[in-house]
C-alpha cells in the first residue's frame, strides 16, 4: 500500500494526516466530517471560533462544496492552484464545525504535488490549517512538527522541507476584503481593482 493510500484510508477513517504544501506543513482531517474537524482544533488547541479552511484538488471540485458568484470563479481561475484562500458561500456538505458557524468556508488548491494528490486521492476536501499546536511556529519539515502533531497523526508525509514563506492570503471577494495578507496580496489587491 502506498503512502497515499494510507494517508487517504487515514483520512476516511476520521484520522489526522500531516502534509506539506507549498508554504508550510499542513494538517489534513476529512473536511465534511464534524467529528474529524472537531478532532483538528482539539490537537491544535485551536479556538473554535476560528474557521478553518478546506483543500481540494481543482476549482471544479471546490464548486460541488461551494455557491461562487461568475466574479469568484474568474477570481479562483486566476488564482488557484496557489497560496490563495478564497470564501465562498458554503453548500450543505460543509459543516458548521469547519466554518465556526459562518456561511462562507474559505477554499485553497495547494500549488504542491504532494498536497494535490493527497486532495485527488483523499476523495473529500480535507483541512487545510498549519500543522502545529495554535500559537507556535509552523512547521517547514517533518523535524519541526510539535510531539502532540505527531503522535496525534495517523501518517505523516514528509516530502522534505516546504519553501515557507508568507501565509496564504485570505480574500472574500464578494466584498473585496482582504482578511490576511500573505502571498500574492498586491496581485490581489489589483485583480479586485481591475475586475
């Protein structure tokens, strides 16, 4: 059996799978399951208040999950794959758990073969939230990962270390906010501008 084929079976299972992006480590939970995502903010130690994202392996695929406007389609066209976290307004399938609540979920496509594939095999958006305990650093390589991450991962998929760098930006287009900046913020900021 192959990594990926453990790490998706893990996935289906409701366990917690550690997966390198093209930022930084991620965490991965089957995203439509509440248990699995409740199981991701208790090993991070994350706030529930705070939403946590969902990775997929394309922009069609994120539209099964999602209600995108023509605007946030041309926008996720342009954007994605890349470190770009997009909101949208959740369908039914997304739990409440995953967005705190909220009626929009943030989206990404990692710009990372591995993490893409892990999205293609998993057959299910998984999370896509750091892999460390909330308030200490993310991790850029296996080494890095807190003991609690790693204990708490069924498997682990090291595919060296990742190019770091800056977050992801979050972007609601709907309203052209830009929650966090991070990569490709000025591209943003010009898309938004120009479209």
């Amino acid at each position: 059996m192959s990594e990926y084929d453990r790490a998706a079976e893990a996935i289906e299972n409701g366990d917690l799978v550690v997966y390198p992006t093209e930022t930084v480590y991620g965490l991965a939970a089957d995203a439509l399951s509440p248990a699995a995502v409740e199981r991701v903010f208790e090993v991070k130690g994350r706030d529930r208040s705070k939403p946590v994202s969902m990775a997929v392996p394309s922009v069609p695929s994120a539209l099964q999950h999602v209600r995108a406007t023509e605007r946030e389609r041309q926008f996720m066209g342009t954007f994605l794959p890349g470190p770009v976290t997009v909101l949208c307004r959740r369908r039914e399938s997304v739990p409440d758990e995953l967005t705190a609540g909220r009626d929009r979920v943030g989206v990404r496509v990692p710009d990372h073969a591995v993490a893409l594939r892990l999205c293609e095999r998993a057959g299910t958006p998984i999370t896509s939230t750091s892999a460390n305990v909330s308030g200490r650093e993310s991790a850029r390589q296996v080494d890095d990962l807190d003991p609690e991450i790693r204990e708490a991962a069924a498997v682990v998929l090291d595919s060296g270390e990742t190019n770091g760098g800056t977050e992801s930006t979050v972007v609601d287009v709907s309203s052209e906010t830009i929650h966090r900046r991070g990569a490709m913020a000025d591209e943003i900021e010009a898309w938004l501008e120009q479209h």
